[in-house]
C-alpha cells in the first residue's frame, strides 16, 4: 500500500512550451535561472490546471513586483494592446495579492 497521491497528468499547452523554450535558451539568465524558469512554468501551469485547488491571493508580492508584473503583461507586446491591456486585467483578476 502506498499513500502517495494520484499523479497529476498534464499535458503543457503550445504556448507554455515556447516560454519554456524562450527561457532555456535565453543566453543572459544563469543555467539555475534557466532551470527555475522552466520548473516553475512546468508546476504552474500543473496548479493553474486545478483552480479549485489554489488560492491566488494566499500568495503575495511586494507592490512594486506585483506592478511590475502586471506592467509587463499590459505592456509586453506592443503590437496588440488591446491585448496587452486583457493581460493586465487579468493579471489583476487572477494573479497574486500584493502587499
């Protein structure tokens, strides 16, 4: 008898793999930078799967991190902004608290 939990099996969708993608190749980050990248899109994503499981706002980051976040996603593809603008929308809808 084990009392491991069932695994979760995900399967990561294009755009998460071409984050990924972008970050491991991405000469200007340290190999551990790389790595976290990678492990942390990898695990979100996977907790992002289960919304009911997760509470955005037990996380919090400092207010200048959290806007900063959320002024990269408004501001990161400056050839859709509308888009950019749903983006930070959602960042603040969906995202962590900040503090």
């Amino acid at each position: 008898m084990t009392d491991r939990a069932e695994q979760q099996r995900v399967i990561l969708p294009a755009g998460i793999l071409k984050a990924i993608r972008t970050i491991a190749s991405d000469a200007t980050l340290a190999p551990s930078e790389r790595l976290t990248g990678a492990l942390v899109l990898t695990w979100g994503f996977a907790w992002y799967e289960r919304p009911d499981a997760i509470d955005p706002t037990a996380i919090a980051l400092p207010e200048a991190q959290w806007q900063e976040v959320c002024g990269m996603l408004a501001s990161g593809v400056t050839l859709d902004p509308i888009d950019g603008v749903n983006r930070g929308l959602s960042w603040m809808n969906s995202g962590p608290s900040a503090y």
